[in-house]
C-alpha cells in the first residue's frame, strides 16, 4: 500500500514537472506575413494547427500568438498558398506567402448564376473590373476595347458624351439591331450606364449555350456586368481621382490663300480644256492677283485673309476629369457599399462638354443561415451640350470653307463667308445659341433569396427601372458682316425646341436552384420565370419667330409653333431552365431551354423555343494525365444552340398605322376620314440563330500559362427585312417579312502567361480573333444604303461596292485613244476603270468580255468596313512598388473609304490639304496616289478602288506608370494605400492611312465628325 503511495505522490510530482515545464516552453510569438513584394498582407489568419488558438494580422502585417516551441503555425489569406510554420526556439517570425495560381476555385459569372471557370463548358471570357480600372477612359465601353477576343468597340467620334460607340460580339450577324445585351447585376441596360470605378468583373457570353438562358434577346450575345459588393469588417473608404488634357489624334492638313488659289486656277484650267486641241483652259484668280494678294496678306488680313479655320474653330487641348469615392464595410448581418461619381469632360470642339453624376448604394442583409435579402440602388444624370448648330455641318465647313474669307471684321464682329460657313462664329454658344440634353436614370434591384433545405434555394427580384430625358435647343440669329463692318445676312430665325421622353421598365424574376453533390456526381437544376415589361411616352414642341434674344417659350409667338407626341408599350414573357452535370470534374454537360413570348409579334407567332446543349472533357484529371507535370489544365469544349431576335426597331411592326384622313361625305353627313398609312404583315416572327461552338482551354506550368481557342459557325434565319412593294398600293413604308440569312464563320485564341522572380512580376497576355460573313439569302431584296454601300445576297454585311480602279491616263492622248467608254470628257490624269466581262461569247454560260463602256454593271465588291484579324496585346510588369502597363491593340485587315471633302479637293467648295498637292498627278504618271486637280468631274468621283483606304491599325491604348507609397511611409497615418500613376490613351498608332485620319473611326460615318482623341493624366488612389 506505502509503495502505490509513494508511486502516486511520484507520479504527481512528475506531472507537475511536465506541466511548468510545458508552461515554461510556451511564449509569445510575434511575426510578420508578408507577399513576395515584401508588402505587408493584411487581414491573414494565424492560427497555432490542432488548436483554436489564432490570430489575424493587422494594418502592418503583424500578429502575435502564444504557441509552444514545438507548435506549428497555420497561415492563410485568400488568394494565397497557405504555409505552415514550425516555431521552434524562434520567437519573431517573418513569412511569406505566395500566390496561388490554381484555377480551380476561380467562378464566373454566367447566366443567372456562376459557375466554376473550369466548369464552363459554353464560350465565356471574364474581364476583371481591376484591369478596367486601370483605364482612366470616360466610360466602360471605351474601357472594354481589346480586353476580349471576339469583342469590337468601334467609335465614331470623340465629341463628349456622343462618342456613337458600339459593341459586336462575333460579328454582324443580322441586317438589323447587332448590339449584344447588357446586364447590369441583372438588370437590362447599357454598357455606358454603369461607372466603370464600380465593376467587379464582365462576362462575355459569346455562344449559343452559354447565351441561349436569355433566349430572344441572345442573339447577338450578352454583357453581364457586376458591380462590386461590400465584405464583412470595418469601414473601408477609397477615393479615385483622375485630371487629363484631351488632344486630337488627327488632323486633315489643309493648304493656305496662296496655295489655294493657285491650284483652284490649275483645277480650273483642267476642267476648262479644250476638247479638240488638249490645250489648257482659262484661270480666276491669276498669277498677278496673287502675287499681289501674297504681298498684302500679312498686313491687311482682314481684305486679304489667310484664315486656318481648323485653328479657329477647335481648341486644345480640352481638359477632363474624373472623381470617384467609396466607402464599404458591414457586420456578418449587414453589409453595403456606396459608391459617388463626378466626370466632367470638355471638348475639343467649342461649347461641348458632358458632365456627369452617378451613385450607387448595393446592400446585403442576412436574416438567417435560411434567408438573406439586397437592395441595389442607382442613379445617374448627366448633361450633354453643344452648340445650337449642328456639330457634323460645323466639321463639315471646317473641311469645306476656303482660307480665303476671314473669320471676324476690323471690329471683331462675324464675318461673312460667301461659300461654305463662318464655322467660328455658329460654335460658339454666345452666338448661335446651345443644343444641350439631360440624361436622368433610377434603378432599383430587390432580392430575396431563401435556402428551405442545403440544396435548394429560391430567388425572387423585381428591378424598375426609370429613364427621363430631356433635350433643348435655342438657335439665335447670327448677323454676318463684310470687311467694312456693314449688315450683309443673318442665319434663320430665332426657334426653340424642347423635347421630353419618358420610359419605363420592370423586370420580375423567379428563380429555383437544385445543387446536388453525390459521390463523384455533381447536379445543378435551374428553373424560372421572368417577365418584362415597357412603357414610354415622347413630347415635342417647337417655336420660331422671337424677336428677343431669350432661350424661354414664353418670349415666341404662338404663331410659328408646332407639336408632336407618341407613346409605346412592350411586354415580354419568358420560362426557362438549365441542367449542369458533372462527373469526378471529367466529365461536364449542359443543357438550356428557353421559351420566349413577345409582344412585337401578333398572337400565333409570339412565342420562341430557344434551346442549347454543350459538353465538356477535362483531359487533365483522367488518371494517365496526372504524371504530365508541365500540363495544368486541359479542357476540350463543344456546345450547339438557338438563340432569337426581336429588335427590329419598331414596338408593334406586325400592325397597320391608320391615320386621319380628309373628310368624306355620306349620305349627306360629314364623316371622319381615315387611311392606312403603313402597311405589314401580321405572320412575321422571330430572327433565329443557329451556332455550333468547339474549343479547348489548356494550362501549363501550374496555370502560369494559359491557352483558349473557339471555332464557331453561326447562322440566322428568318431576318427581318424590309420588303418594296408598289408604290399604287398607297402606302409610305417597306414592310418586314422573315426573308434573310446571313451566316458568321470566325476563330478566337487568347493567351496569358505570368511568373514572378524575386521582387519582378510580370504579365503577358494576347488576343486574336477573326470572323466572315456571308448573306446567304436576301429573297431577292437588295438593301442599297447609298451609291457605295449595297447588301447582296452572296457577299458580306457592309460591302463596298464600286469600280476596279486601273490607274491614270499617262496623257491627254492616251486618255482620248481609250477605247472604252467612261464618264464625261477625258484627259491626262483622269482615273482609267477596267471593263468587267459582262458578254458571254463562247456560249459557256459565264461572262468572258466586257462591254466597251462603264456602267453601274462594271460594278464589283472592292471592300469591307468591318473589321478583320482583331487584335490586342497587354504587357505589366511590377517591381517592388513601381508598376508599368502596356496595352496595344489593332485590327489586322480593314478597309476606308475617302470621299466628297475628305477626298477632294474643292468639292462643294472644299478647300485643299496637303497631301493632295503633293501627290496630284504630273504629266506621264500613271499611278499617282491623287488624280489631276479638277474642281468638277463626273468621272475621278465614281466609287472605285482608287480612293479606297487600308484601314488596319496598331495602337497603343494605354500606357501607365505607377508607384505605391511603402505601407511603412504610411503606418503612422490614417492611410491605408496610395498610388500615383500617369496614363496616356491613344499614345501612337502605325497605320497607312492618308495623313489626317484616324483609322480607328468608323470610316463611314468619320465624314463629320470630331476626331478620337489622345489624352494625358495623372491620376492618384487613396485607401483608408
């Protein structure tokens, strides 16, 4: 018994022992976790393995634990390789986390849901709102261009707030509305409504299966845009700001006085020739009227004017700039983000300017486990303004008005310009007044959602949506006045018109999810029900006549006036579903179904069934991959789907417009006439698309590169197009019948590779891609846009049509010896066309000889406006706290076209610009790039391929330099980050295009418009 004591007293002792001695061992550990930049990493766990004990870090990386000698140190943030650290006898740690790059948990965003990017079995490419970010562009769209393959953003202009951009997903794939749609968080919109400070991510879903959830307004492709949301912890507070000078990128270089009238006197010597003899005609001006007018020009402007209307008339630079704040943070209950934006953008152009305010407020609250609910708020306004004259006709008579007429009188008042315009004084608002619009808009997104059981959960939304704009415009006359200060004409009367549209949308939404993980399967069921709905209503009204110089109806006659309105109403209906299976993450299926009912068509034929089907195979987790250590990821991908088409222009396009008529008698009485005005056809339906999509994703070396490619053929049917009928039936319209196919063939690839050596990381990534198309049926309609431009069946959307340029005529000789015949009277430097074969005359049914003249039968497609060969390449590099971005893009194949005042020179008066001098034609040249100098002439302005332009570019969009104050600057501060940067947009391009032109502008509508535009800005990022 004694020795059980003694042994429990023994035991109790030693214990005893262990025990301080453990106690002894266990201290305070301090350290610091930082990324391979050496920054601090804020917010990582620390937790000692096997227990609860752990910690975060704070502001400077820092934490502190008690943990023994022998413990081990968990350390994980997110984003990050997790470390586990053995403590030992240290008691300060410094670790270093690295970044993770597995794919394997990255989601995207796809139709009313997300799905892991491994997963994806349709066509979708993500762009993260950061990369937006880092382009201090006025908009989302601007900031969007080169950022995916597959993906055009054109622009027209750079006037602000009417830069007329556009988005094509693929392609043009229909004859009418190309434009993908747009999702905001779910609700429908534009890609420009929505501060691009405030995106979280984009998905492009640019195949049938990804797309065709959204059924009918699919077609063209879709946007999902998501805007960032608040995370749990304290308040967070960052302010963006952002201050630019806006130039030109081109200008056209126009000739002076002297140089204008002595080629104005060639050109007319030319078009004056004589017929018979080939001897020069007479001039206007003459050698001694300009040697006298050269002589006085500097000292008497005013009478011997040398004016530079482009100098005049724009004005650089134009200042723009860019304030953005946000502030976020939430409890594990509640949880919001606000957002506040101000842009303000002047223009190049006098008196144009577009400001802009936006806020959005994004709210999430968690009831339970079970239910949780949000409720996104946001609005914007902005205003838009221009001179109260039109903006092209002003560009145009900057291109137009000789420099021979001066722009302002010995008394500084306008002067008057006898051909063309005095473009100085109609932009200037003082003057002729303003053309200003306001641009209102409100959202409001609901959600609820509710989890009954894990694997269900329910989603119900509702999102109005209001717009209201408004436009005015005041015209005040503009008295012009000769050298002598005397009255010679006023421009129009005083008129005022105001317009007011209102329109809004509703959008409901019903949502199951079924998600289901058994084994080594995996289901996902969705199925809901959205409905939509539209209502707008329009104002105008219009008063001339005033004789006061005020911008309010109140001051105009009621005389002069007139008034127009119209109202419309959509509705669209809509049930669909989708099924997501997935074996041991080999294996991956998809099916969509979507039933669509319209509005726009008459009953029978409101409703579509849009289906899609795509499967996948992860090559990269069979069994006899896995020892193929250099291959990270491999993924061959094939989907087939439909998709519709609605958007026609028109609300009600299968409905007849009766209108009042004049009255008629009966039967004594006088009765109300009416009258059909506009006639249609009630069985039209749905634009159907077809595509069938494959492609593979492959990654390497740990995912450090990656690898996409897509094929797809895509073809829709029944086209809406617009059908002639007779103009003895009465009617003012061309009616729409399901007539056209046009079919899409195109390639996509993108690349991307990233490593990190040392304190040096660096990113590389490109995209290319490529489509044609074709109109495969047009039943027998031909779309003739003007006398360049034509739709044929057999040949692409935005064909160029016009003759087969074959040089010059060497000579007045060789051009009268021609044998075909052309246009007007010929002679040396007039532009020599090729007769096509257009007679069989060895009876094998095709054409073989031409006919001996020129006529609209000589006629063969010599281009194409949409681009070809898209491309962009992106280059950043990172070291320690210093940042540098490339991004270039361009389009490898593109065709311009020159014509009227950008061609040539004296046209409607035009004036000249210098290349065309120093190209014009000398005697015995063939193949000058600028015909002889004619003021007027029937045949060098034939649509040909002489004044054809190649339109491919190379650009650099955006280059910025960047530093990051150390966090240790900054530690005894309320600063959290900052960052300085500079950008430049629009830096250089290599193009070979006429000098003057930018071959970024849609070469069609570029005539009269105010060029693209190069800015500088320096920009600063504040975290708090």
């Amino acid at each position: 018994m004694k020795k059980n004591y003694y042994l429990w007293i023994l035991l109790i002792i030693v214990q005893v022992f262990v025990i301080q001695n453990t106690y002894a061992q266990q201290g305070m550990i301090t350290g610091i976790v930082k990324d391979v930049n050496g920054e601090p990493i804020i917010g990582a766990s620390v937790k000692v393995q096997g227990t609860t004990v752990g910690t975060i870090t704070d502001l400077d990386g820092k934490f502190s634990v008690k943990a023994s000698s022998g413990a081990v140190l968990q350390v994980s943030y997110i984003g990050y390789v997790t470390e586990k650290i053995q403590v030992g006898n240290r008691t300060g740690l410094t670790i270093t986390l690295k970044e993770d790059s597995h794919l394997v948990d990255e989601v995207v965003v796809v139709g009313y849901g997300t799905q892991k990017k491994v997963n994806l079995t349709g066509s979708v490419e993500a762009v993260s709102g950061k990369d937006l970010a880092k382009r201090p562009v006025m908009n989302t769209m601007s900031a969007l261009q080169g950022m995916a393959s597959g993906v055009t953003v054109t622009s027209t202009s750079g006037q602000p707030g009417k830069e007329d951009e556009s988005i094509m997903i693929r392609g043009i794939g229909t004859l009418n509305n190309s434009n993908p749609l747009v999702l905001i968080d779910g609700v429908a919109s534009s890609v420009n409504a929505v501060n691009p400070q405030d995106i979280e991510s984009i998905s492009i879903l640019k195949d049938a299966s990804s797309a065709a959830i959204y059924g009918s307004r699919a077609a063209n492709g879709v946007v999902l845009i998501t805007t960032k949301r608040a995370e749990e912890g304290k308040l967070r507070i960052s302010f963006n700001s952002n201050v630019g000078l806006q130039k030109m990128t081109e200008q056209p270089k126009f000739l002076g006085a002297i140089d204008y009238m002595e080629l104005y006197d060639l050109a007319n010597s030319n078009d004056t020739r004589n017929m018979n003899t080939g001897a020069a005609g007479g001039v206007i001006y003459g050698e001694d009227y300009i040697a006298n007018y050269k002589a006085k020009m500097n000292q008497d402007p005013y009478n011997y004017p040398n004016t530079d209307w482009q100098a005049i008339t724009y004005k650089e630079p134009a200042i723009q700039h860019m304030h953005n704040l946000t502030l976020s943070g939430g409890t594990e209950k509640l949880r919001a983000l606000a957002s506040l934006n101000y842009t303000d953008q002047e223009g190049v152009f006098p008196d144009t300017y577009m400001k802009r305010y936006s806020v959005r407020v994004n709210t999430d609250y968690k009831f339970n486990d079970k239910l949780s609910a949000g409720i996104d708020i946001s609005g914007r306004h902005s205003v838009v303004s221009e001179p109260g004259s039109d903006v092209a006709s002003i560009i145009g008579a900057v291109r137009r008005t000789a420099p021979i007429y001066p722009w302002v009188t010995p008394n500084g008042n306008p002067a008057y310009v006898q051909i063309g315009a005095n473009t100085w004084a109609l932009s200037q608002e003082k003057l002729k007044g303003y053309n200003r619009n306001w641009y209102q808009e409100a959202v409001v997104n609901m959600k609820v959602a509710y989890s009954p059981i894990k694997e269900i959960r329910l989603d119900v939304s509702y999102s109005p949506k209001f717009n209201f704009d408004s436009n005015k415009v005041y015209n005040n006359i503009v008295p012009f006045y000769d050298v002598d200060d005397n009255l010679v004409t006023t421009v129009q009367k005083r008129a005022l018109v105001q317009r007011r549209n209102y329109t809004f949308n509703d959008d409901f939404k019903f949502l199951i999810n079924f998600d289901k993980d058994f084994h080594k399967h995996s289901i996902q069921l969705l199925a809901g029900f959205q409905q939509i709905t539209y209502y707008g209503e329009n104002l105008y009204g219009r008063r001339e006549g005033s004789e006061f110089n005020y911008d309010q109806i109140a001051s105009f006659p009621v005389v002069n006036q007139s008034t127009d309105g119209n109202a419309s109403e959509m509705a669209l209906q809509s049930f669909f579903g989708r099924l997501n299976y997935d074996y041991a993450g080999k294996y991956l299926f998809e099916a969509n179904v979507r039933y669509d009912g319209s509005s726009r068509f008459a009953k029978g034929n409101r409703w579509g069934l849009f289906p899609s089907f795509s499967a996948g195979w992860r090559i990269s987790e069979e069994n006899f991959m896995k020892n193929i250590k250099w291959l990270s990821n491999a993924k061959l991908r094939a989907s087939w789907g439909q998709l519709g088409n609605q958007e026609v222009g028109s609300y009600y396009p299968f409905s007849m417009d009766i209108n009042l008529a004049e009255p008629v008698v009966f039967n004594g009485e006088v009765v109300q006439g009416y009258a059909a005005r506009d006639y249609a056809f009630r069985d039209i339906s749905w634009e159907t698309t077809t595509m069938t999509n494959v492609g593979i994703d492959l990654g390497f070396f740990n995912n450090k590169l990656n690898f996409t490619f897509d094929y797809y053929v895509r073809k829709t049917r029944d086209i809406l197009m617009n059908l002639d009928i007779p103009s003895f039936m009465g009617y003012n319209n061309s009616p729409l019948r399901n007539a056209g196919v046009v079919e899409n063939k195109g390639w996509e690839l993108s690349l991307a590779f990233n490593d990190r050596i040392g304190d040096f990381s660096y990113r590389i990534s490109a995209n290319l891609s490529d489509v044609k198309n074709e109109i495969k049926d047009m039943k027998g309609i031909v779309n003739n846009f003007d006398d360049l431009y034509t739709n044929r069946a057999g040949y692409s959307i935005n064909s160029i049509w016009g003759l087969e340029a074959d040089g010059l005529f060497a000579s007045f000789d060789d051009a009268q010896s021609y044998p075909v015949t052309q246009f007007g009277n010929l002679q040396g430097g007039d532009i020599k066309y090729k007769d096509q074969p257009t007679i069989d005359t060895d009876g094998d049914g095709m054409p073989d000889t031409g006919d001996g003249q020129i006529t609209s039968e000589d006629y063969v497609v010599i281009g194409n406006t949409i681009p070809r060969y898209t491309y962009s390449f992106n280059l950043a590099a990172e070291y320690k706290n210093f940042d540098i971005e490339l991004f270039f893009q361009g389009v490898g194949k593109r065709d311009g076209y020159l014509r009227d005042d950008l061609a040539w020179a004296f046209n409607n008066g035009a004036k000249v610009q210098q290349w065309q001098k120093d190209n014009m034609w000398k005697e015995g040249e063939t193949n000058s790039k600028y015909p002889r100098m004619f003021i007027s002439s029937a045949n060098n302005i034939k649509p040909s391929t002489y004044w054809l332009q190649d339109a491919s570019y190379l650009r650099l969009k955006n280059l910025q330099i960047g530093y990051t104050i150390p966090r240790k600057i900054l530690s005894h501060t309320f600063l959290d980050g900052v960052r300085v940067y500079f950008s430049a947009q629009n830096l250089f391009t290599f193009d070979k295009m006429t000098e003057g032109y930018d071959p970024e502008q849609h070469p069609t509508k570029a005539q009269n418009s105010v060029p693209l535009l190069k800015t500088y800005s320096f920009g600063i990022n504040v975290n708090f």
